[in-house]
C-alpha cells in the first residue's frame, strides 16, 4: 500500500494567491525525498499538507490509503501523533524541560507506554542520535546541532511512518547540516521509513534518493537515484 | 492529564513573578471576603440568637390577617346589588376559645405556649403620670416561653402572686416615676377602671423602649384593669426547634384562622437588612475578584502570546484543539487554586487579627468585641468562587491558543 499520496492538492489562500496547484504523487516507505526550489515555489505549503498540518483547497491527500480530507480536527492529529513526525528549521523545544522531556512529550500524549517504557524508548532515541549525556539539559543548554537532534528524536517519538522536516538544516552549519542528513538518510534505509525534507540546498539534496523539483507551486522535475 | 498538568507548571514557572502577582489578587480577595464574611456573619448569627433567647418564637394574635366578611357583603355576592360603605359589626376583640386553644398548643411536642393580655395604662405616681403598655401573664407558664427573670434586677416573679395588684416595670420608667421597688402607683385603663399597683420587681433589659414603657402583671389583674374578663389577646408560643416555627405559624394560621407571626415575621425587617448586607458583602468581594480575575486573564493572555511557538509545535506534534485549551485552563484554575489556598491562610489570619481588637464601650449586651463566625463554609465558599473567576477568566484567551493554526506560526519562525 502506498504510505502517502496526494491527488490534484491545490492550496490557494483567500486572497486568490496559489501557493500550490494540482499536484500530484506518491511517496512509498523507505524513500528520501527533497522536495526544492526557490523561495516561494510553494514547498513547505506542500509539506504542510502532506503532514496534515493544513487542508488542501482541492483535491485530496491519503495516508496509508485513507482519504483525509473528511476527517475532523481531533483525527487528523491524532494521526499526526501515531503516524508523523516534523522537523522545522527552528528547534521549537519547550524551553522549561529537558531534552528528554521533551522527547517523551508525544510518548505520554499518546500514552499507549507505560511511563518507564516510554522513558526508556525516549532515552534509547536520544542514544542513538548521540544524545545520551544531553538528556537532562535544558535546550538553551545545548549547541545548535544537538538541539536540532533533539527535536529529531522528538519527531520519531513515537515511531513514525513518515518524517517531514522543512529546512531542517536551515540554522545549521556545514557539519552539522551534513550530519542531519546522514540521520535522515539512515532512517529511511534503516527503519523503512519515508523521509520528506523541504530544502533549497542542491548539494544536500543531492544525499537523498529522490528530488522533486517545485516552480510555482507545480511539480517541474521529479527524479529518483 | 498529568502530561497536561506537567506542561502548565511548567509555563507558568516560566513567569514566577507575574504568577504571584496574580495568585495574590485572588488571595487577597479571599481573605476578605472571609474576614468581613466572618464578621457579619457572626454579628447576625449573635443577633438572631438573641431575637431567639428573649422573644417567643410564634405570636398569636386577637386579629385576622384579612378583614372579616361582613354579614351584609356574604348576603348579596355578585349580584345585581352592591353594597356600599359597610360598617363592620363590632366585635369583641381576644382570641376565642383561647383555653382549647391553648391545650392543642400545649400538645405540640417541643412547644410550650403562654396566654397573655396586653393593653395601655397610665401609672400615676405623685403628680406625674406616664402611659405604659401592661402584659398581664401567668408566671409558670409565661416562664417556660420568654426569660424576664433573667432581666430582673430586684424583686422576682413570684412575687407578683404574692402581692395583690403586683406590678413589675423597667428600670428607666421606675425613674421616670420616681417609684421604688414596694411603693404603690394607680394605674388607670382606657376604659376607666383604676386600680392601685404594688411595684413589686423592676427589669433591665437593655433595650430602651421595653425598659421605659413596659409592666408586667398577673393575667388575671390585668383582665380586671382593662376590663376584659377572661379575655386573652395573645398566646406565646416557644419552641425546641426554632427552624420550625415558621411552618408551624403557618399551620396555626390555617388551623386557628387568627394571625400568627413566627420570629422570623416579626424581624422580617431587620433579618432583610441582613439580606442587604450580605448582598453588599457579596459585590464588594465580587469586585476584588474581578479584578483579581482581570489579573489571571492578564497572565494566561500573556502565557499565549509568548508561549504561539510552542503551541504551534505542541499541535504539529498531534495535540488537538481541546488539548491545548485544557492546557491554559488549567493554568488558571492553578492560579486559582493557590489564591484560594493563601487566601484561605490569610483570611484566618485576618480573623485572628480581628479577634484581639477590644472597644472601649461596652454594648447593652456586654460584647467590647467583634462577634466572628469561624465557619468552614465561609472558607468553601470564597475558595469555590476564587477558583471558579480564575477558571473563568482562563476561558478566552484559553480558546484563542486552541484556535491557533500552527501553520501560521511556523511560517513566521522561519
């Protein structure tokens, strides 16, 4: 089954203004895709649509097969919470609570761990991102980078389908850009998972497995390998 | 819910001073309500309880509480005729049958009833002579119903029978006549009868116009000087219960036909004025708390303004409109429920502090000092409406994070 499709998604905005028009595509699991183009081509409105964060004017986008244009409000996040994660550019950790508070945030939402299990999966996200000895800080205790992980192992809290991330690296330097694309690109060869990242860096999205290509808010090139 | 609890503790932490600002609004509304609570309360709780102590509980009076219907309206009702400028028939006032009346009285369990006539006499004393209002009683059962040996000062009740003709009266009046206690007055009735009275007791009451204007007598003596044989026009009644005499007053009307008058009738103005003061209580203490509600808003408002990032990624992250709203709601009633839990502290110590005040008179009564009702219901009550404004004052600006589209705020971020 297809992880995400979306069919003939337009998003204007009441002023007339077409941020996105009739796209069309599917995204399987296992796949990284780097959505480009320049500034106002409409690729982090097309994310945001594709995370279920905003609603299509037209058309229709489907999650592991199931059409989400008529579910209401309190659905659609709670699909958020079992199914996505995000990344922004800008961390936005909660500022009162340590790194692993923050990540077991969505955990204890959800709530289907009981609190040691969910403390546990918490701190092994954190271990794998090469966290371990930031998990009791607070984010304006920790550098740029790590903060960004941070909100990485956030997004994968509760083990994703699908990980959407909107210029993740934006506040990031060289290094730690790269690195940032390392996790994403192992997440989706690894753990089979889609990884959707809006970026207007070609050499970055060079790393991923596929590159799809915006200009106007329509879909202009759209390559694999 | 804990996850919900835990995030508002910690955004309010955030803003630790602004927090105790608010907190003591509502603290301080609290404590008021429950010190000036405490006062009148107590003060009215202390009077009723004296209405309660001196007066009898059920009045039965000699009257109807509408007109009687004259022969001459029963005769010709809706008719072609009208009857104009009745005079109704004259008819010998006091309360019939009083003796029956008086046994059924007697067989309600917890109640113990008294005849008594009262009528207007002038005492004459030397060359001066003062109208007064004479009750003649039955001193065993008069006893049972009203404690006017507590208020005597000389003499006793007993002595009324003792004497012929024995009068008692208050102490401003004895002055006023100049009489002592064994000397003997003429009394004189509106209907011409006079008799010469031995004072016998004087009271002090406290209560000026009782103490300047009242006698006492045997029922039977006052019978001869108002020339009412046997009449009685009142019968008292007190009972064990006094929650009850309303209902029970209303029995006896409907039963008896005369006018009956429970306590509370009878200080129907005085227990309204209480009905005022509570109400002004209630709108002063109201006021603090909307200002102290206006203090919450103003937090919970500010949490939202600075706090749209992490609402934006909180709802990104899954959380639903009714999350987040519960979220800052529950801020307030945090807020709420700390004013309310110091206010309560505060208040206690307020009542304290009004507890050592002493004044330097002394009421008729004998208090120099405020009377304070040390109620935990006062306490329920000012912490139920403490957290109940906060929660309400959350309730806006609670909904406006709720509505917020994280879409919005992450555009601007980046």
């Amino acid at each position: 089954m297809t992880l995400l499709s979306a069919e003939g998604v337009t998003k204007r905005l009441a002023e007339g203004v077409t941020l996105v028009s009739d796209i069309s595509l599917s995204i399987e699991g296992g796949e990284f895709v780097a959505i480009t183009g320049p500034s106002g081509s409409g690729k982090s409105s097309l994310l945001y649509l594709l995370g279920l964060l905003d609603r299509p004017s037209e058309g229709r986008v489907l999650l592991e097969g199931r059409d989400t244009a008529a579910l209401p409000a309190p659905e659609l996040a709670a699909l958020r919470l079992a199914r996505l994660g995000f990344v922004f550019q800008f961390h936005f950790l909660l500022p009162e609570f340590s790194a692993l508070d923050n990540v077991l945030i969505p955990i204890r939402r959800r709530g289907a761990l009981k609190p040691a299990a969910a403390e546990a999966r918490a701190m092994a996200l954190l271990d794998a991102l090469g966290l371990a000895e930031a998990a009791a800080k607070l984010p304006e205790q920790l550098s740029g980078g790590m903060r960004q992980r941070v909100a990485i192992a956030r997004a994968l809290a509760n083990d994703p389908a699908l990980l959407l991330a909107d210029e993740p690296t934006g506040n990031l330097d060289t290094r730690n850009a790269a690195a940032v694309f390392d996790i994403f690109a192992r997440l989706a060869r690894e753990d089979g998972r889609a990884v959707v990242v809006v970026t207007h860096d070609a050499e970055l999205a060079r790393r991923t497995t596929r590159r799809i290509h915006l200009v106007d808010g329509r879909i202009v090139s759209d390559e694999c390998g | 819910m804990k996850l919900i609890l835990d995030l508002a503790r910690g955004m309010l932490s955030r803003r630790r001073r602004q927090t105790l600002v608010s907190v003591l609004g509502v603290a301080l509304g609290v404590a008021f309500f429950i010190a000036i609570a405490s006062l009148m309360r107590g003060f009215q709780t202390y009077f009723i309880q004296q209405v309660i102590d001196v007066q009898p509980h059920i009045v039965i009076k000699d009257e109807t509480r509408t007109p009687l219907p004259q022969a001459a309206e029963m005769a010709v009702t809706d008719g072609a005729v009208s009857v104009n400028g009745v005079k109704p028939r004259d008819r010998v006032r006091g309360i019939r049958a009083s003796g029956d009346k008086l046994a059924i009285l007697e067989a309600i369990p917890g109640a113990a009833a008294a005849p008594i006539l009262t009528g207007s006499a002038l005492l004459r004393y030397g060359a001066r002579d003062v109208t007064v209002t004479i009750t003649g009683i039955d001193p065993p059962r008069y006893r049972r119903v009203a404690n006017l040996e507590k208020d005597l000062i000389r003499g006793s009740l007993e002595d009324l029978r003792s004497a012929a003709n024995g009068l008692i009266i208050g102490d401003t009046l004895a002055q006023r006549l100049g009489v002592q206690l064994g000397d003997t007055v003429i009394a004189v009735s509106p209907r011409g009868v006079s008799l010469q009275m031995k004072i016998v007791g004087i009271f002090h009451t406290g209560i000026v116009t009782l103490d300047q204007t009242t006698g006492y007598a045997l029922l039977k003596v006052n019978q001869v000087l108002q020339d009412r044989p046997n009449v009685v026009n009142q019968i008292l009644l007190r009972l064990a219960d006094v929650t009850q005499a309303e209902p029970l007053a209303r029995q006896i009307e409907a039963r008896f036909g005369d006018r009956t008058e429970s306590w509370e009738e009878q200080n129907a103005n005085i227990l309204t004025v209480f009905v005022i003061q509570n109400a002004i209580m209630y709108s002063v203490t109201g006021a603090i708390l909307l200002v102290a509600a206006f203090g919450i808003y103003n937090i919970i408002s500010t949490v939202v303004f600075e706090k749209t990032r992490d609402i934006a990624i909180l709802k990104s992250l899954g959380f639903t409109e009714g999350d987040i709203q519960r979220l800052f709601l529950v801020q307030g009633i945090i807020a709420g429920v700390l004013g309310a839990a110091l206010g309560c502290v505060l208040g206690q110590l307020m009542i304290e502090g009004l507890a050592q005040v002493r004044f330097q008179t002394e009421t008729p009564a004998g208090n120099d000092r405020f009377l304070l009702a040390r109620d935990w219901r006062i306490f329920a009550v000012a912490s139920f409406f403490a957290v109940a404004s906060a929660a309400l004052a959350a309730v806006i600006p609670a909904r406006r994070a709720a509505r917020l589209d994280p879409v919005q705020v992450v555009r601007g971020a980046a």
